[in-house]
C-alpha cells in the first residue's frame, strides 16, 4: 500500500514538473511606473538608443556604464552598501543616475559623484515614474508610501515629499504612471482614476488630485500614453482612457486570458495568453490595438514595443523543467534576468509581425536591449560583455577585463 | 720501499677518497693531516703500553696473515723480534716529538720523481727525510694514490729517519743490532713501521680518522649547487601579486684560481592562486644568471666539521622571464616580460659526505619588472632566501 502512495506522489511530482507553468506577472502590477530594474533602459522616451547603458554588475557589485556605439566601458562606479541589491535609472544623456538601494536613494553625475543621497524611504523602493525630461520623480515603496521630487538637471533633489497611498477620501493607490504633463496619473481602490499635479503637490505637501470614475473597475496596472491618454489593464479589460474627456475610448475584453506580460517599454502594450495563443495589446492613437501569435509556447519575459518604428522586440524563455520557476510557489520569473538560460530574443514587424530576426542570448548573462543591439554582461569577475546586433550577422562586439584594476 | 708499499695492506685495497685540501692548499692537504694524526695516535697507543709488557709490536696479527707484512716480520728470529720491539717502543717519545711536542715538522709536496742516493747507487722512492731541515718531502701523486695502511706505513717509516737510535741517526743503510748486512738499517724501521701501523690497525684508535675521509671536503673546483629558493617581493597590487614565490634552482660554479671562479644558475618558480572566486592567476618566473664567485674558508681547522664549512659569494647578471596568465571562465590574458638586473648572494655551505653539502643562503637582486595587460608591478628589490645541497668534484 505505502508503494501505490509512494508511485502516486512521484506521478504527481511528475506531472506538476512536466506541466507548463503560467507566467506570475504580479511584480509588474500595483506599481507606480516601473518595476526597479539593476539595470537602466537602454531607450530613452522617444524610442531612440541612448549612448551608454548603466548596470549594476552583480558580480563585482559596482556600476558600470559602457558606451554602446563604440562598445566600450567608460566608467566604474563603487556604489555605496554593495552587498544589497541596487536598482538603477537614468536619464536619456546620462548625466545622472539614480541608484536604490536598501531604503535609500542616492544620486551621482556621470562622472560617478555622489549628487544627493538626502532622500530616504520608509520601506524598499519596489517601482518608479521617472521622468527625466520633465524633472520629475515618484517611486512607490514596499509599504505603500509614494515619495515625489523633482530633480534639476544637475541631479539635485530640489523638492521633496512623502505621501500616503490615501490620496481622495479613503481610496488607496493601486497602481500610477507619470505621464507627459508631469501628471501622475493614478487608479484608486474605488475605481476611480485620480490625476495628481505634482507641482502643487509638492509646494502644498499634500495630494492635490482630481478624480473621476471609467467604469473600468479593477485596475492594477497604469501606462501613460502620449496626448493625455492612459492605457491601464484592470482583472477583467485593457482600456484606453482619455483624460480629458474622463472616458474610456477603447477598450479589449480580456476576461478569458491570462497577463503574460505587462511592459512599458517603449511604447505601453499587454501581452495576453490563452493556451499557446498570444495577444499583444497595445494602443494605436487612441484604440486599442490588438495582435495575434499562434503556436508560441515559450513564454515572454521580456517585451519592447516600439509602434512608431513599427518593431516588436521579446526575449521569451523554455517554460518546462529546465526553467529556472520556483518550484515551491510555481512561480515563473518574468524578468529578463530572472531566468538566464534558453533565452531568445526575437524581433517582429508590428504591422504585419514578420519575423525580422531571432537569436539566442547568451546564457548568465544580465541583458539590456536596445532598438540596435543586445547587451550582455557575463558573470566575469574579470569584467566580460559583449554587444549583439539584433538584426544583422555582425559578430559579437567585446568590451573585456575592465575589472580586473578594480579587483583589490 | 716501492714494491713492499704496493704489497702492503691489500685488504685496503679501495683506496680511500681524496676528498681534502688543506686551507687554501692542495688536495693532499687533508689526507696528509689525516695520515700524520693516524701516526700520532698510534705512537700514543705505543707509549701507553708498559716498557716491559709482553705484548709484542713486531709481530704478525691474525687478521694480517699471509700478507707481505706479516711475511716480512715472520721471517725476524726471536732476537729481532725482541730488538724491533724494543727500538719501536725506545723511538715513540721522539716520534711523538715531532708529531704533538716542540719539535717543528714540515711537510713538503712534490710533482717529481724522489731518487735517493745509496751506496750502490739511487733508488725510487715515494718520500725522503732530511734531518737537518727537519723536512719530509713526499711525492703527492703517489701519496694520493695509496691507501691509509699504505700512507701510514709510509710516514712512520720517515718519520724514523728523525730519530736517533744510540746517538746516531737512524737510517736505512748498514746493520743496527740484529739486523745484520747492508739493509740492516732499513729492514729494522721497515719491520717497526709495520708492526706500528698494525697495532694501529689493530687496536681500532685510529678508525676515527678515516671518517674525515669521507667528510666532504671543500677544495673541489667544480659545484653543482641544487636548491629551493624562495622570494620576498613587494607590488602595486597584491590581488595579482606573488610576493613570495618559491622556486627550485639549479647552479653550477667553476673554480679557476684559487677560490675565484665563474658561477652559472637557472632559477624556476611557477606558482598560482584563486582570486576572488572564479580568477585564476599564475606567474612563471624563469631567470639565468651568469657571474663570478668567490669561495672564502675562514675557518683554521680542516679536519673539523666546522672548520669544513666555508661561505661562497656570488654576483651575477641575471635575466629573467616572467609569464602571467589570468584567467576566469570567459576570458584569458597571457603576458610575458622580460627583465634583467645584478644579483648578488652569500651562502653557507655544511659537510655532509661522500663529496655533499648542505647549504642555506640569502640575496638579493635588482630586478623590478611590471606587467602590461594585467595591473601588476613588482616595485621592490627582492630578497632571497634558499635552502639546497651541493656536490662537489674534481
């Protein structure tokens, strides 16, 4: 008898091992702009390539920057507490950086000068709006505080403030973009959408919003879109919301599938999967775009869309046994980094989805993508990278040993 | 005197080792002081018998039967046997006079053939006594060439020539007592040296002595140096560094007068490490030195073991060749330079045995040299410090 209980509980081990598992996207839900990343983006607002790239390299724990056009590092910076993890933004021209770290934030120039390490948080920093471009910044902790500054273009914080996540009545944030009027635009518990002013929210320390309600119940994730419109993705549709009409002026029934990925980058799009169909949804002006993959079993960690250069990038990844899931929770990472094997980065035409390119990245490897090329930072205490083109057969680009001065 | 040498004592037939020179001396040096403190402690044995005991010196021991000493000695009637031991026992004050008392003894070496003029005519011999100058001049080829009952024999037998037997000197020619006809003289000391030198043999006082035969001994011109060497060294980045790498060395040094000579060393060390978690670094050092060497024997007594030991010092130009590799799973980095400077060193050097030497040692060297694909300069003069054994020959 033990040996038939025995037989059965292997079956089942088996069975659960041998099944696909379903993406867990529920880090990139309930923020305010982004997921922190250890690794800054590579695009900058307009869809254009920025010179350089930041990362946290997590082997030697210290900031690099490498200039991706001429394929080499440029710098080196020893960021402070290195054991914790660092995440990191920056700004299109990269003369500042912000570092998170612990619950704290530090901002250093280019040159790897600390500029301003004033602003603390209660709890760990999870996501961030960052606008750069308009001098502005607001990122969400762990234990739901809101902290917005503005920072000039020097990198100093030049205004500060913490606030709740009560921003009207007793409604609490769920999730909040800033968009290109330096508004933070955020969905409250109550289904309505809050759009809060910055500017007078940090002059008066406390929220200064105005609310309305959509309709759209459920919202736990918030895109700005261009031209004062907003795409969010609530439990049951995605939908495209006009803010100055208070209206929803598109909207895509999603009820039946499953989120595989929510992505700001560059232009705001959900992926959806129902079985081994994929729906990218995106917003088109000011409609709801929507596109289908067939036969796509490998699931998506990593998307950019870029609708005015009509291109579609993605890393997606093996999801059976030799994925890197948490067996005990089931959970499957959706990181770019967060699985560093079987990773393949592919490139469609939006317009038509025809297959531009598709390349395997390189495995262990922290990546960044750009319109142009794929970073990789290997796991080289020496300090190895390499950069990909995505579209042509041009051999890897190799950036190598600029660690080995800084090894003491 | 030639024949009965070369028939004397065969049971020595492995000649002992030439293996001391004296202080700044030839190589028979030390065979010769071994030879004359053997005689030394068999003519002390001698004195401590009693003058009237029994025990007879010139007499043939069973362990010597049949061989052209005891041959010699058997064919004494009971009257010779009785003079020859009397006369042995009557010149060991005298003998030991010259060897431990006032009396000053020379030695003298030499290249040439030794005739000794008789009254019908000369002879070869292998040593000839001159009273007068208290000298014993003795032919170093063939000194060197015998065995230990051999140089004994040979030195007692001159060593009777010193001394005088009723007033008059003994020597080899005319009869002496009982021994009668022109040889008498000779046959009587030849009889007495090998009753000596077989009491010697026999009563084991003189084994000692042989010991520092075998001793190495420090006159040799030619020395193959091996050693294990080690460095203390100072760098610009200690990640990467190998400040004390240790390293095997093999030298050869020539003397070509006197202790001057010329001295050739390869020196190797390879050694590597882990750096961080995943870097390996490795440093193989190779260097060749060419230089001069000095060989300094301050020491006054050769049959000592101390008095053995000596310092050499050696400076040289060396030039090295270091390889680095730098590795971690990704990447590899190999890097060569090479780098020359003097190097200057002072070793001690120890007896063992049968030509070996126990040595230690420290240097220095001017050599600094600095990598270019990886952060690594080392910027200090390096200090040597080495341990090894040596052989020495010819």
């Amino acid at each position: 008898m033990a040996s038939y209980k025995l037989v059965l509980v292997l079956f089942c081990l088996a069975l659960v091992a041998c099944t696909a598992k379903e993406p867990d996207n529920s880090d990139e839900e309930h923020n305010i702009g982004q997921k922190l990343q250890p690794v800054s983006t590579i695009t900058k607002q307009n869809g254009q390539t920025k010179n350089s790239v930041l990362i946290f390299d997590e082997t030697i724990r210290q900031v690099h920057r490498f200039d991706v056009d001429k394929a080499q590092h440029i710098s080196t910076v020893p960021v402070a507490n290195p054991g914790v993890p660092h995440t990191l933004m920056t700004t299109d021209d990269g003369n500042y950086f912000v570092d998170f770290y612990d619950r704290k934030l530090t901002i250093y120039n280019a040159a790897g000068t600390i500029v301003d390490d004033s602003m603390n948080f209660v709890g760990t920093p999870r996501s961030a709006a960052f606008r750069p471009d308009l001098g502005v910044i607001a990122v969400y902790d762990s234990l739901m505080n809101v902290v917005i500054a503005k920072i000039d273009l020097t990198g100093h914080i030049t205004q500060s403030w913490v606030g709740g996540s009560v921003v009207s009545s007793s409604n609490t944030i769920s999730a909040g973009d800033i968009n290109d009027s330096g508004k933070l635009i955020l969905a409250l518990s109550n289904d309505t959408i809050a759009v809060a002013d910055v500017t007078n929210t940090l002059s008066s320390q406390a929220w200064q919003a105005t609310t309305f309600s959509t309709g759209i119940s459920g919202v736990n994730w918030v895109a700005a879109l261009p031209n004062n419109k907003m795409l969010v993705r609530s439990t049951t549709k995605i939908a495209v919301i006009d803010l100055g009409t208070q209206s929803v002026v598109s909207q895509f029934d999603a009820t039946d599938y499953k989120t595989e990925k929510l992505s700001k980058l560059v232009s705001p799009h959900v992926i959806l999967r129902k079985n081994e169909v994929v729906t990218l949804v995106s917003a088109n002006g000011g409609s709801i775009d929507t596109k289908i993959l067939t036969n796509q079993p490998r699931r998506i960690i990593y998307s950019q869309l870029d609708v005015p250069n009509n291109i579609w990038t993605f890393v997606d990844v093996n999801v059976y046994w030799n994925v890197n899931y948490d067996f005990w929770t089931g959970r499957i990472y959706n990181q770019i980094d967060e699985v560093r094997t079987s990773r393949t980065v592919k490139r469609y035409r939006h317009s038509d989805f025809a297959v531009l390119a598709s390349k395997g990245a390189p495995d262990a490897a922290q990546l960044v993508l750009s319109k142009e090329y794929l970073f990789a930072l290997q796991p080289s205490e020496l300090g190895f990278a390499q950069l990909f083109a995505i579209t042509t057969s041009e051999g890897p680009r190799t950036m190598k040993g600029f660690n080995k001065d800084k090894i003491r | 005197m030639k024949s009965l040498l070369l028939g004397l004592f065969f049971i020595y037939s492995g000649a002992q080792a030439s293996t001391f020179i004296g202080n700044g001396g030839s190589g028979a040096d030390l065979e010769m002081q071994v030879a004359l403190s053997q005689v030394q402690k068999i003519f002390e044995t001698i004195q401590r018998l009693d003058k009237n005991s029994n025990v007879n010196i010139c007499r043939c021991r069973s362990r010597f039967e049949n061989q052209p000493s005891c041959e010699m000695i058997k064919k004494l009637d009971e009257q010779e046997v009785k003079f020859c031991d009397k006369t042995v026992k009557a010149q060991t004050p005298q003998i030991l006079e010259w060897l431990a008392g006032s009396k000053s003894l020379k030695i003298n070496w030499t290249s040439s053939e030794i005739m000794v003029g008789q009254k019908h005519g000369e002879r070869l011999s292998d040593a000839v006594t001159n009273r007068s100058e208290s000298t014993i001049t003795v032919n170093q080829k063939r000194f060197q060439g015998m065995n230990p009952p051999e140089k004994m024999f040979l030195l007692v037998h001159e060593l009777f020539h010193l001394t005088s037997f009723d007033n008059k000197p003994m020597e080899d020619e005319g009869p002496v007592g009982p021994f009668k006809g022109p040889d008498g003289g000779r046959d009587l000391i030849n009889a007495m040296s090998a009753g000596a030198v077989m009491e010697g043999l026999d009563s084991g006082s003189i084994k000692k002595f042989q010991s520092y035969l075998r001793r190495s001994s420090y006159d040799k011109d030619l020395w193959i140096d091996l050693a294990v060497e080690g460095q203390s060294r100072t760098s610009t980045n200690n990640t990467y560094a190998f400040n004390n790498p240790v390293g095997g060395s093999l030298g050869v040094r020539y003397y070509i007068f006197n202790n001057f000579g010329v001295t050739a060393k390869y020196w190797m060390s390879q050694q590597d490490k882990g750096i961080l978690t995943t870097i390996k670094g490795k440093e193989i050092m190779n260097s060749i030195s060419l230089g001069l060497t000095y060989k300094l024997t301050p020491f006054s007594d050769p049959l000592s073991y101390i008095g053995q030991s000596h310092f050499v010092f050696n400076v040289a130009y060396e030039q090295m060749n270091s390889h680095y590799e730098l590795t971690d799973p990704f990447q590899e980095y190999k890097n060569d330079v090479t780098s020359s400077g003097v190097r200057a060193d002072v070793r001690y050097y120890l007896p063992i045995r049968w030509g070996f030497w126990g040595f230690v040692g420290a240097g220095a060297s001017t050599i600094k040299y600095s990598y270019t694909d990886i952060p690594l300069s080392y910027d200090s003069t390096p200090v040597f410090f080495f341990t090894g054994v040596s052989y020495g020959f010819l």
